[in-house]
C-alpha cells in the first residue's frame, strides 16, 4: 500500500483527495519507484485544482516530477537501487504520476540521479530548474558570453526564473530580474540578479522596435511581456521562451528578428532526447549554488501539495515547493 494525491472527477469538477491505494492499481511499467521526493510545478497546480484541461483521463495520480529508488525492473539500463529522476513524458497527464510515495514508469523515462545532488535537491530543481538550464543551454548555444551584454530573466520569483537567475549569474551574467513583487528585490539579489524592475514595464502593449537594453532573455511569461522583451533585445541577441503565465498570445512583430536579427527559441521539456536531459541534469549539478537552492526553496509534507496548488497559481509561491511524499 502507499499514499498518493488522486485525482478524480464529478460532475465536470476536479476533486483532490490523498488516499491509500495498492500497488497492483499502478499503470503499466518496466521499473518501479520508491519515491523520496516530487515538487509542485505550475502545471501541477493546474492539474489538483481543475483550472486547465491538463489531465487527460481519470482517476489520475499528479506530478509531473519525481526522485527515487528503482525497487523492481526488467529494463535493461536500470538495476535495483538505482538512483533516478523523472520530469515530463506526460506523467502526471497521461500515466500516474511523481505526488505519490510509489510509480511504475516506463525506464526510458528516467535519467541517473547526477553525482553531487541529493534526490531533496533534484526535486527543489525539478522541471521548473530543468528548464531554466534548457533556457540556458540554448542562450550559450546561440553565443551569448558573460560580459557582452546583460540577461533578463522574467516571472523572476517563480520557480523557473528563480533559478534561472541563479543559473545566469553563477556563469558571470548580469541579470535584470523583472518581477511584480519588487518587494522581493532582496531575495533576487540574493540569487544574484543585478537589477530588479517591475514587470508593469513589460505587461502592456509596446512599441514593435524598443531601445536595446539586454542581449538575452529567459522569459517564463509569454503574451505582451514576452513581445516587449524580445522588442527591446540587442542586435544579434536570443530570447529563449518557456512559459505562459501572462497568456498564450504573443502581440508582437518581426521587427526585431528582421531588423536586429534576434533570435527566438522555444523551450519544451516534456520530450526532451535523453542525452540532452541528462546533459541539463548534469549541469545543474555543477552549475548551480547548493546554498541559493536552499534559499529558495521549501519543504512541505504530501497532503500539503493540494491546497498550495492554488497559492502557487495565484502566485503567492517564491521559489520552489519540494513535496516530502513520505510526510
């Protein structure tokens, strides 16, 4: 037996319960998991409380995260005490997911536990910090250096801008932190960010070409800011793009991939090759200040994750919610 948030629906409604259910009620799987650790991810918290259609068929175990110990396999890449970290394929959507303190997964899914992280720590990264190091992979790739210019990172207190500012600066970067909570500038700063400005600079209707004013940009937003700061990116920069949390519309021109020869580039996770994952994994391993993930990030127990569901989508959430599913 093992506990588990399940969700189920009634009446075009999504109700969030943690129940007690057996294991020959898991979904098909060439490795099982005993879990340690998943997080709270925006689509998570769309999935608890209903608010978009994420889940695909009920009942339905969310969390699109999770770390733990292979306890059973017939996939030939895994062994039995196995350290592994999942994020995406659609779990938590389609097969039953990381909130719950067991999974049977497919093992192509999985990607070895880095060296130097602990599974605590891989679920405070979680997707939200996996994507921010593909934000940051795909801004090198373009070229951009430390030094050449300044990065803004957008939706800065959330999940995946708090650690692409952390990311960002540990490489030498400025960033520019755009938040609509200004009164978490000292936190930024904290995590390294050079500058903090208010994301009402970015949230309305802008002119199609804007003064130049950084050379890259994480943006987590989409809609009128994503427009705005790829309006205002520098000649020959990159704008990686990774989230909706304004809207899904993007009002802008191609002014600035004509004219200054910006580049756009989308981040999706979910799909992600397994070498490029593990790549990602691997860097945030080195990469990022153990003491700034701290800093960001709490703890709290399985049943907890449900009503934090709405506090995150409200944006009420700083940094990052690690879920103990065996509290």
């Amino acid at each position: 037996m093992f506990n588990a948030i399940y969700l189920t629906q009634e009446e075009g409604r999504t109700r969030a319960q943690v129940r007690n259910l057996d294991e020959s009620e898991l979904p098909a799987g060439d490795v099982q998991v005993r879990i340690d650790y998943s997080t709270l991810n925006y689509k998570d918290g769309l999935a608890i409380t209903g608010q978009a259609p994420v889940v695909r068929h009920f009942p339905m175990i969310p969390g699109i995260d999770c770390c733990g110990e292979v306890v059973a396999t017939s996939h030939p890449d895994w062994r039995v005490g196995d350290a592994v970290i999942l994020n995406g394929w659609g779990v938590g959507e389609r097969h039953w997911g990381g909130l719950a303190q067991q999974a049977r997964l497919s093992g192509d899914w999985l990607v070895p536990l880095p060296p130097g992280l602990t599974s605590r720590q891989a679920m405070a990264i979680g997707t939200a910090g996996y994507t921010a190091m593909l934000c940051v992979l795909a801004l090198e790739g373009h070229g951009l250096q430390p030094g050449a210019g300044d990065v803004l990172v957008t939706g800065a207190n959330g999940g995946v801008g708090s650690i692409a500012v952390a990311l960002l600066a540990s490489r030498g970067f400025r960033v520019i932190a755009a938040t609509g909570r200004t009164t978490e500038a000292d936190y930024l700063t904290a995590l390294g960010a050079a500058e903090v400005i208010d994301r009402a600079e970015l949230n309305g209707p802008g002119k199609p070409l804007q003064k130049e004013r950084w050379l890259g940009v994480v943006d987590t937003v989409g809609s009128h800011t994503l427009a705005n700061a790829c309006a205002a990116t520098a000649y020959n920069g990159a704008v990686a793009a990774c989230g909706l949390a304004q809207g899904m519309d993007f009002p802008a021109t191609v002014a600035p991939f004509i004219l200054r020869g910006v580049a756009l580039y989308g981040i999706e996770s979910v799909m992600v090759p397994k070498e490029r994952r593990s790549r990602a994994w691997n860097r945030l391993a080195t990469d990022l200040d153990h003491a700034k993930l701290a800093a960001m990030t709490e703890e709290i127990p399985l049943a907890r994750a449900i009503p934090a569901a709405a506090e995150l989508l409200a944006g009420r959430v700083r940094g990052r919610l690690v879920v103990n599913v065996n509290a």
